[in-house]
C-alpha cells in the first residue's frame, strides 16, 4: 500500500537539496526548499535554472517545463513553512546533531501521518529514526550526485520502518524516473561503503607520496574508465562529507582498514572543501583546476 504525495519539502538546498527539488518539480511535485540561509536559498534556485536551462538546451525538456518546474518550487528560510508536506527529505550537513536538532523541529510542525526521509550518505537509519516521534514513518531515500543526472537512489528502511512507507518511497522514486536499489541498514550502506574507501585510499597514495594529484586522478580515468578521477571526485562530493563519512565507517564497523587519511583531515581542517569552498585536491580560484599536491 501507498499513500499519495503531492507537496515534498527538501531540508537543506546544497548541491543534494538543490538536486533533489530540481528533479522532483520536474517529476510534477510541489515542493518547498527549506535552509537556514537566505543566500543559499537564492543561489540553489539560480542553480536549478540552469541546470534546467542547460536540459532545454539538450532538448531533453521544453521550454514550458523548465517554467513550470521552477514555478512549482516554493523556497523558504522557516521550518515552519514545511507545515503541509507529505514527504519531507533532509538533506543539510553530514552531522548527526544538526540532523536530529532538524527532525525534532519538523516534525513538531507536521501533520502525523507524513513521511519523513533523510538523505544521509552513511548515519544509522534506525538511530536517526528513534529520534524522531515516527520512526515507522522514517526512511533513508539516499540520491547520488549530480543528482539529476545519476539513475540510482537508495532506499534503506531502519528497524521500525512500515511498508507503507517503503512501498510510498519507492514509488516516489520510480516517478523520479530512477531505480532503486534497497540496502540494509549498516554504516554508509551499499555505495558508499564500496565508494568511500577507494577514495580514502587514493588520498593515502597521495599522502604517501605514490603518486601526485594529476597521476593518481589519470590513472583511474585512463587506467580503469572512471567518469572521474577519485581526488576530483571527492573534490564534487565534498571533503568534509567524505571525511564524516570515513568517520561514520571507522567507528561503525571499529575496523582500522576505515581509518580516514590524515590528509584529508588536515584538507576539512583548513576549510578546503573541494569544489564548494573552491579549493580541495585542485584549486577552483582560476580558469582551470590547478592540483594543490
Ligand atoms: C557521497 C554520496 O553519498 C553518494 C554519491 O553521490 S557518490 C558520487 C556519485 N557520483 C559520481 O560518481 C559521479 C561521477 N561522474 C560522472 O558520472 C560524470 O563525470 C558526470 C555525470 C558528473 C558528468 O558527466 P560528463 O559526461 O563529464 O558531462 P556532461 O556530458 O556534461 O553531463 C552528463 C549529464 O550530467 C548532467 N550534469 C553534469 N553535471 C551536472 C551537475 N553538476 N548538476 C546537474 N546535472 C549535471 C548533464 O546535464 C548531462 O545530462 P544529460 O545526460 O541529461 O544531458
Ligand atoms: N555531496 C554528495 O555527493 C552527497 C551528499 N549526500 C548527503 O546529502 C547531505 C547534504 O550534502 P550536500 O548537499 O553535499 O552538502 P552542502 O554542504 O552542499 O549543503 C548542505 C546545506 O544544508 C544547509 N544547512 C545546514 N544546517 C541546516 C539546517 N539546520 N537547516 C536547513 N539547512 C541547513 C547548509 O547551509 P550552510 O552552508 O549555510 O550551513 C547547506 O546549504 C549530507 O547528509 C550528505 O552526506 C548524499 C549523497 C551525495
């Protein structure tokens, strides 16, 4: 069984919350983007114009859509504004408190039976949800980034997690137009498990001074066919989510093979965090990306 949604609220307008709105307006659902920052907010709407302009341009979409997606999304700095959604999905930083500070005060003001997601790349499902006054109505709907452009979402139910929901967040997503792989609730679930700690390890080859920057990232788009290489990539997704994360891993699993590189927290605590602040592995400042190693 299902239960209908036709309003999703988004927490946090990033580059995941940005994505997400983008490809649920366009999908017909009305949305609401919520941040503490009205400056965030304006910049992540100027960022969905232009990735929808740039899908008129591919004429992957019309013109009409494009306007209509926009016009179905809401932006607003109040948590209160999330009052009617049927479905809300967090998507704000990669820490636990700031999570469970969002879920106490959205779910105060909504109606009882809404469903209530994170986008959490590695944080327990179940711990999250036993914070939370619906932890059967508490799921994990993890998008991949870009997420307009990347098929697969991840759907991770905690212990408690009903069908109803399950069965409404996959048919949520299938109308993203998107599959769905199903993990089980363990640390950073299926891809990042798999993901995260071939990127940690191309940060220790850099650390260890195997290899530089442009050979590592090189080696692995020439060497095996990645889109992108791993130091840029971790650059897109973030280094501070990359290293919580690692973090995530490491104290989940209390294995040593998860222990982030000390690179990379010496990277998180210099600020550089990669293409957002405009300086990780690769300095953004310029015309082109120059390696920092
Ligand atoms: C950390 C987590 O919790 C989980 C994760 O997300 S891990 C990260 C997973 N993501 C990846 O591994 C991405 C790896 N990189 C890639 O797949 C590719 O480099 C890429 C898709 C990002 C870009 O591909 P490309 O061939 O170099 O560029 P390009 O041809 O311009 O773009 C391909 C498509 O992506 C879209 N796209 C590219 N960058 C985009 C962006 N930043 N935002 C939105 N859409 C974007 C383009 O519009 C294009 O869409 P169409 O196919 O509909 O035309
Ligand atoms: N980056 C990636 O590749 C992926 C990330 N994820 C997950 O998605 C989530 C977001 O990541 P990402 O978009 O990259 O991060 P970003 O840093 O790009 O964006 C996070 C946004 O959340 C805002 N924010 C912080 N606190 C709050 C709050 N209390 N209420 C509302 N908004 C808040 C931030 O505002 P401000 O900057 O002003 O603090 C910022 O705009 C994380 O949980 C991450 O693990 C999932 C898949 C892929």
């Amino acid at each position: 069984m299902t239960v209908a949604i036709k309003k999703v609220g988004v927490i946090g307008s990033g580059q995941m919350g940005n994505g997400i709105a983008h490809v649920a307006a366009l999908a017909g659902f009305d949305v609401v983007l919520n941040d503490v920052s009205g400056d965030r907010l304006k910049s992540a709407l100027a960022t969905i114009n232009g990735n929808l302009t740039r899908q008129v341009a591919k004429k992957a979409i019309s013109e009409n859509e494009r306007k209509q997606a926009l016009d179905r999304i809401a932006s607003a700095e109040s948590i209160d504004t999330l009052a009617d959604c049927d479905l809300v999905i967090e998507t704000a930083v990669e820490k636990e408190e700031t999570k469970r500070k969002i879920f106490h005060d959205v779910c105060a003001v909504l109606k009882p039976e809404a469903i209530v997601a994170t986008n959490s790349s590695s944080i327990s499902i179940t711990r999250l949800a036993a914070s939370t006054d619906r932890p059967e109505k508490f799921i994990g709907i993890h998008f991949m980034n870009p997420v307009p452009a990347m098929e697969l979402v991840e759907l991770i139910r905690g212990i408690a997690t009903d069908d109803t929901t399950f069965d409404t967040a996959k048919a949520f997503v299938a109308k993203l137009g998107k599959q769905v792989a199903v993990s089980e609730d363990f640390p950073a679930f299926i891809v990042n498990r798999i993901l995260l700690p071939m990127i940690n390890e191309a940060i220790y080859t850099l650390y260890e001074g195997v290899g530089n920057v442009e050979a590592i990232d090189a080696a692995m788009k020439l060497g095996a066919h990645h889109p992108m290489g791993p130091l840029e990539l971790a650059d897109f997704i973030g280094l501070d989510t990359c290293l919580s994360i690692m973090q995530v891993l490491h104290e989940g699993l209390a294995d040593s093979k998860y222990r982030p590189c000390p690179l990379l927290v010496k990277y998180v605590e210099a600020g550089w965090l990669g293409r957002k602040s405009q300086r990780g592995f690769y300095d953004y400042r310029g015309d082109k990306p120059i390696p920092t190693r």
